[in-house]
C-alpha cells in the first residue's frame, strides 16, 4: 500500500515539475553527473577516499551552481556549533 501511495506522489510531483517547466528526464540528471562528478573526480592516476571525493563534489557543485559562497557561510557556521 506504502508503495502504491508512493508512486502516485511521484507522479503528482513529476507532472507539477512538467507544467512549471522543469525538466523530468533521467538524461539531464545523468549527463550533469558526468559533467560535475566525472570530469573531476575520474582523472587520470586519481585515487579518492569516500570521504574526500565528497569534499570535492561538495564544492564543485556549489562554485558551478553560483552558491560558493553560500558553502563556506554554511561550513564556518557549522564549525561554530560544533565548537
């Protein structure tokens, strides 16, 4: 029953994207993915450790999003809290 709910959510959610003209396709997803994580991450003699690589996709999508900034006010404030 859980599933049947969550499937029509989905699909409510997925055509209130389309009318506001959002893209739904998989491919977009896909193809920014490469393009974000893969040109990176994936050079040649790279090796990366879970912790590291999402350290750099971390700021790697906040610089090409325009949010770069808003990554380190978040970072530092984070910090704070924790001291």
């Amino acid at each position: 029953m859980y599933s049947i709910h969550l499937e029509k959510s989905t699909a409510h959610a997925v055509s209130q994207f389309e009318k506001q003209g959002f893209c739904t396709s998989t491919g977009v997803v896909e193809s920014g993915c490469k393009i974000v994580v893969g040109t990176r991450l994936k050079r040649a003699g790279m090796h990366w450790t879970v912790k590291g690589a999402n350290a750099i996709i971390a700021l790697r999508c906040s610089k090409l999003s325009g949010r770069f900034q808003d990554f380190w006010e978040r970072r530092s404030e984070r910090k704070q809290v924790a001291a």
